[in-house]
C-alpha cells in the first residue's frame, strides 16, 4: 500500500472563532496554523483565505500574502487553493488563486445543499470554464465530491477532455451524502482505475472516515474546516493536533506517512 497523503485544511470559508478561537484568520495565523498541520505530517495545505475580521474572500492579494507565509513557514509544502470560496461569490472571484499558479487547487464537480438555505452552485459551464483554466495554468485539480452525481460529471468531463487523467477525487462525507462505509466504498468503486482518492469526514465523521481512508488506500483529509474538536467535548487547539491524531492511527494501522515530495509523486505532480 503507498504512502499515506494528508490533507489539512486548515480554516475553510464558514468556520469561526465562534466555533473555535483557534480558527485563524490572519495572515500570520493561516501560517501558524500551516506550520502546525505540516509539522505533524501535513504535504498538503487546503487553502481558503480570510479578511482580518474572518470574512471569507478570494482576493489574489490576500491568497498571495498568505501564501508566503506558508512557504516562508514549509518551504515544501504543497497548496491547494480553494476555488469554491464561500456561498454566493461568483466564478470571477472565485478563480482569483488560479492566478497564483499553484500546483493544485479544487474543482468542485456539481451543486450542492450547505444547510439551510445556502446553495453552493456550481453549473456544468461553470465546471467545463474552471477546469479549461487549470488546464491552461498547468493546476492539477482536486476534484471535489459531495455525492456520487459528481463523480459521473467528472468522468464525463473528462471523456469531453476538460479533465485530465490520473484523476484525483476528495470525496467530502456527512455534508450532502452520508458519512458511512457503504457510501465511501460505493464512491471509490465508481472512480477510474489509475485515479487516486482522499476522504474527509466533516464533524464527528471525521477520524472514522479518516481510519476507513488508511486501511482502504485511499488518503485523508482534516483540519478546522471540517471539525474543530479533537474528541467529544474537546476543543482542537490546533490543525497540527488533529493531524497528529491521523499519524498516530496510521502508525497503528501500517501506514507510512507521505512526504511533500512524494505527495507530488503519487499524485503526478512532478
């Protein structure tokens, strides 16, 4: 079984101080917590990006700024930038970090309920226009799943040849489609052979999904966007804590952690 990639994704676009006061915000904070993350066996930072105050954006200048932070931090480190944003930015802001050149950034493959009555759209031209673009920019997309619909729209994008192989899925578990064994097999059965996978299970599903992602060869995603608690009850004091957590399981099921270089080997980027 290959190397064990973990994704953190360290403050997403809807979490908040609120929610836990070590959600960062700030430039130096979106660094601080990065550095957490890869120093426990992070190669890989999903980026989202906030004002000061926490108000999500896409601004080019601020993913730059934060970006830096990063690398002055992890100089190794890959990051993924979010194309998603938050609910209700259109597709030019949302692209804004595709401007940056990264070596990955998201692609979310469909439309999706995010509670209540926040609807996170995304239509097939919207789709088709994202993944032309990463294309052009030389950005592997991590294709984003909520549900198995989206996986059929990133097959046949890919057949159309907006999407190119190997594919590599992260399939988001407990927001839109159930959180259970049955779904994230069912998920992996229907992706190409060759692709590659990650699971990230959001709120208490996350170090299930997490143990399920090992011990099936796929990899694994956490970090504050998903969960902010460490355990029941149990406010995470940093990303680090819950990548840490990831390590510790893996050790215990047999998995050796990947490196950022060869993160970028499993998943082509070198």
């Amino acid at each position: 079984m290959e190397k064990l990639i973990i994704t953190a994704a360290i403050c997403g676009a809807e979490v908040t101080k609120e929610n836990n006061p070590n959600v960062p915000y700030t430039v130096e904070e979106i660094g601080r917590e990065a550095e957490s993350a890869y120093k426990k066996g992070a190669s890989i930072i999903h980026l989202h990006v906030r004002e000061d105050d926490g108000t999500p954006t896409q601004s080019k200048d601020r993913f730059k700024a934060c970006i830096e932070e990063i690398k002055n931090r992890c100089p190794d480190v890959i990051i993924q930038p979010s194309t998603g944003g938050a609910v209700g930015m259109s597709d030019e802001e949302r692209l804004q970090p595709t401007e940056l050149y990264p070596e990955m950034a998201t692609l979310d493959c469909g439309t999706l309920n995010f509670g209540g009555d926040e609807i996170f759209v995304n239509t097939e031209n919207t789709i088709k226009n994202f993944a032309k673009i990463m294309n052009e920019r030389g950005i592997k997309p991590e294709i984003e799943v909520f549900d198995k619909g989206m996986v059929d729209y990133a097959i046949r994008f890919h057949r159309q040849g907006f999407i190119k192989a190997p594919m590599h899925f992260d399939f988001v578990l407990g927001v839109q489609m159930t959180a259970s064994a049955r779904d994230l097999a069912f998920l992996v059965d229907s992706i190409p052979q060759g692709s590659t996978w990650t699971v990230a299970g959001v709120g208490r599903h996350e170090l299930p999904m997490a143990a399920l992602g090992i011990v099936m060869g796929g990899h694994v995603r956490v970090g504050f966007e998903d969960n902010v608690y460490l355990e029941k009850g149990v406010l995470a004091k940093s990303n680090g804590e819950l990548v840490e957590k990831v390590v510790r399981l893996a050790k215990e099921l047999g998995r050796e952690i990947a490196t950022p270089e060869e993160t970028r080997k499993i998943l082509g980027l070198r």
